[in-house]
C-alpha cells in the first residue's frame, strides 16, 4: 500500500529541491534566485524558516551534504556556493555562503555531493563537469574540468558509490560515466567493472538510448537526457530521455535495455534497488520500473493511484446547489488532472530509508507542490502487487 502527502509550498515551479541528513528540513528554488529552506513548525506543517538570496540569477541545482550539513547551490548566473551553518548567529542560525571558483561561461545546470562529501560535481551550459573540492591551503574551493567527449550541455548527474565515477546525461542524447578521481585529496581508486583506469576524466562509458549514433527507420536518433542515477550496487546506470524513452546499462554484460513508452518524457529517474527504478515528468505521477537479471526492463506500476475520494457526509441543500454548480464548471472548461501533481514533476529524492531499502520518496515539479510518497515496500510492486 502507498499514501500520499501533499505539501503546496508556493504558487509557482518549484525548480529543485533537496533534504537534510535527519529529514527535519529541506530546501527548495522557487524558479528565481532564492533558496527557500523550510521545517516543520508547532502545528506539524512544513513552513518556510529562512530564505538564501546570494545568487543574481535563477537557481538550477541544489544538494545537501548529509553529514557535514553543508549545502552546495548552482545557478544561472554561472557562480557556485557552499553554505555553512552557524547555529550562534541569530535567533535561527544563518547560513554563510562561500564562492565555488567553476570558471565557466554558461549556466551552471546541476549540482550534486560525492557520497563522501570531499568533493561535488557541477554540469554547466559550457559543455563540461566541474569536480570541486576544497583547497586546505588557500581555503577555498577550487575545481577541475572533464570537457572531453560532451558536446552540449550537461542537464544531470550522479555519483557512483564508490567516490569516484560521476554519471552525466547531456543535451547531445548520451548518457556518460567518467572519472572524478581527485588525486590531492583521495587515494587512487580501484579496479571496477567500468574499468581499471581513473585519472581524472577518463571516459570510462559513454551510451546512447540503446539505437547508437545514426537515426533510426522513423528518422529519431534519441533526446536530451533528463536525469541519470547509479544503481546501489553501481554496476547498472540509468536515465530517461526527451523522446520518451527509459534506458539501463548493466556494466557486467555492457547491454543497454530501452523502453520507448507512449508517455510524455520523463524528466527524473531514481534506483531504489538494484532491479527496481522510479521515473517521472511530463506526466505528472511517479512511475516503477523493474530490470532483471536477464537485462530485461519493464513497467510494473504507477504509483500515483489518483485523487483520494472525498467523503460522502451528508450535505446541506445549499452545499449540494453549490456542489452542482461546481461539477458544471468543471465539465464546461475544468483542466484538474486525475493525478496528485497537476504539472510536471522535475526532481524525485529519497526521504527514509536508503537506495536498496527506500520506505518513501519525495516529488516536486511545476505546480509548486512537494509530494512525499510513503510506502509500506516498494519491493512488493516488483512482485506483482499493486500498491
């Protein structure tokens, strides 16, 4: 079974969101330069507790370290900024920005923590990654760039488990894993199944939605990729793409298995096992895929059962006059979607638990709702139960 809470934060997109290591908090881009940060207040609602305005331009990407407590944002004014806490300052703490050197020339488009928080990676407009980490002896941050072979801009990333290798999908229609290593401040990686060599930048995979470089009989030869994500293990990779296609790579037998689905395009993708991976976008309700050991993906769920039925009490004759009229209008022009979000869901994080044993998730997207999927066991859907 799954249930569902529905949280409208602000009237318009909400661009990106990301949660605090112990879930009490969490923070939002409302489609501008400001990143709202909000926690559940006295009356149990999530209400919004400060507002970070450093950026000059639209905010695009923004990631909390769980650990450290440190949030990384990135935005379209081409600038980066690691916030620190201080609890001392003010009656609620505040947040201390500190500028993130990309040197780029375009929009930073996304940003995401390494899962051991020594490093973060930025996908920008200027057709590279940059892995940043902190330089101790000038006490900045600093950054490296991995520009080979990405053509267009990059619009997702994701980090293996393993520190080093970062996942990217890009507006040329591949999907690619390269190298993050950072020699200054890591030991030199080992061996993997995505390969044995790891200075920093090495293209250790580089795939299409399963059709390769030339267009197929109807003349298509792939989309933008919207989203990207490792599965726990690290051996599978994958992404969703603009002509409506979901696509996995498993590294251990190199077979990319692509669906293309009657949907609209998906905009987010997210593993929550190593078989089992939740989609979503334009179609505004989060959907399960499984892929088995054999390489083969399919869909088994939405998990988006619709609207909850309102309660049949009994109603006063003017509540029943104002009911009809209601329906009328309604039926004369409504456009409500039978679906929690009413517009397109842009970003899907894990809310508790963790990928392999997610109990719920959250979803935010264009109608400026947060949506906090909570399920008793995603694993049952896979086996064939409804949720």
């Amino acid at each position: 079974m799954s249930t569902f809470e529905d949280h409208p934060l602000v009237e318009g997109p909400i661009t990106c969101h990301c949660w605090n290591g112990d879930r009490t908090k969490f923070a939002i881009c409302p489609n501008n330069n400001e990143v709202h940060i909000y926690s559940k207040g006295k009356t149990g609602k999530w209400e919004m507790e400060q507002t970070l305005t450093e950026h000059s331009q639209r905010v695009l990407g923004i990631d909390w370290a769980p650990k450290s407590n440190q949030l990384v944002t990135c935005g379209a004014d081409r600038n980066a900024y690691v916030w620190t806490f201080d609890p001392k300052e003010g009656a609620k703490g505040s947040w201390k920005p500190s500028l993130v050197i990309l040197r780029i020339n375009r929009a930073a488009t996304c940003v995401k923590w390494s899962p051991l928080e020594n490093k973060f990676a930025v996908g920008c407009g200027d057709r590279c990654i940059s892995i940043c980490y902190f330089d101790v002896d000038n006490d900045w941050w600093v950054s490296k760039h991995i520009k080979k072979p990405i053509k267009s801009t990059v619009l997702c990333i994701d980090w293996h488990p393993n520190n080093y290798l970062v996942a990217c999908g890009s507006a040329d229609f591949k999907a690619r894993v390269f190298s993050g290593y950072v020699k200054e401040i890591e030991d030199k990686p080992e061996s993997t199944p995505w390969g044995k060599k790891m200075s920093c930048g090495q293209l250790m995979a580089e795939k299409s939605n399963g059709r390769g470089e030339k267009a197929d009989a109807k003349g298509t030869q792939g989309g933008w990729v919207h989203g990207v994500s490792f599965s726990p293990s690290g051996n599978k990779l994958a992404w969703v793409g603009h002509d409506s296609t979901v696509s996995v790579l498993n590294q251990l037998t190199d077979v990319v298995s692509t669906i293309r689905t009657k949907d609209l395009p998906y905009l987010a993708c997210m593993f929550v096992s190593d078989n089992s991976l939740i989609v979503a976008g334009h179609d505004c309700q989060p959907l399960m895929y499984n892929h088995d050991d054999k390489d083969c993906l399919s869909l088994i769920d939405s998990l988006d059962k619709g609207k909850k039925q309102k309660s049949q009490a009994s109603f006063s004759a003017m509540e029943k006059f104002k009911g009809l009229d209601k329906r009328a209008e309604e039926k004369a022009g409504g456009t409500d979607l039978n679906t929690v979000h009413q517009n397109a869901i842009t970003a899907i994080s894990i809310v508790t638990g963790e990928r392999g044993s997610v109990k719920s998730f959250a979803t935010s997207g264009v109608d400026g709702h947060m949506v906090v999927w909570n399920c008793k066991s995603l694993e049952t859907a896979i086996a064939g139960l409804k949720f």
